[in-house]
C-alpha cells in the first residue's frame, strides 16, 4: 500500500519535475478574446481627439434615474408580497417611478 501511494505521488510530481506544465516560449496560438468579441472595433490609431472627447462624455443624474428605476421596481415587489388594496397602491406607485426613471434614462 505504501510503495501505491508513493508511485502516485511521483507520478504526480513527473509533469512539474519535466517542465512538463510550463509555459512555452514559442508565439501563442489559438483564440484570443478580441476574436470572440462581437461588434465593431475601432483602431486607435483612427480615432482624434474629438471623438475621443464624444464617446466618454457622460449625462450628469445618470445614476439617479437608474436609482429610481431600481426603487420603483423594488416597491413593485414589496407590493405584491403585501397583496391586498395598500399593495396594489404600492405597486401602481412603484410602476410609475420606475417608469418615470426610465423615461429619463432614455432621454
């Protein structure tokens, strides 16, 4: 049983003792993840500064109206596990403001 255990351990250790899992030196080969993305690409080298200034700027309150969308959805829920007349009031209110952010999200 001992000589089985310790045969398994040397078998265990022969790929690390041969370098057997190391990295090869040779250029890789295969998939990369900017082949599996989807959509267009643009080359850096392409793009000025004023495009560059376009696509990063950001609407101000964005957060805001996603907070509200999430709020509002959240109050859908809580209504509908209160059931009853002040549940459904609960949800018709939280269906408004979530649809209130999302009319200001997609402004």
């Amino acid at each position: 049983m001992r000589f089985l255990a310790i045969s398994f351990c040397a078998l265990a250790m022969l790929p690390a003792a041969s370098h057997a899992q190391q990295a090869a030196q040779a250029s890789v080969k295969g998939p990369t993840v900017q082949a599996a993305s989807v959509g267009f690409r643009v080359n850096e080298a392409k793009v000025d500064a004023t495009t560059k200034v376009n696509a990063t700027a950001v609407r101000p309150h964005q957060g805001q109206d996603v907070a509200l969308m999430v709020v509002g959805v959240g109050a859908m829920i809580a209504g509908a596990l209160v059931g009853g007349n002040a549940g459904t009031i609960i949800v018709i209110g939280g269906a408004g403001m979530a649809l209130f952010g999302l009319y200001h999200y997609l402004e």
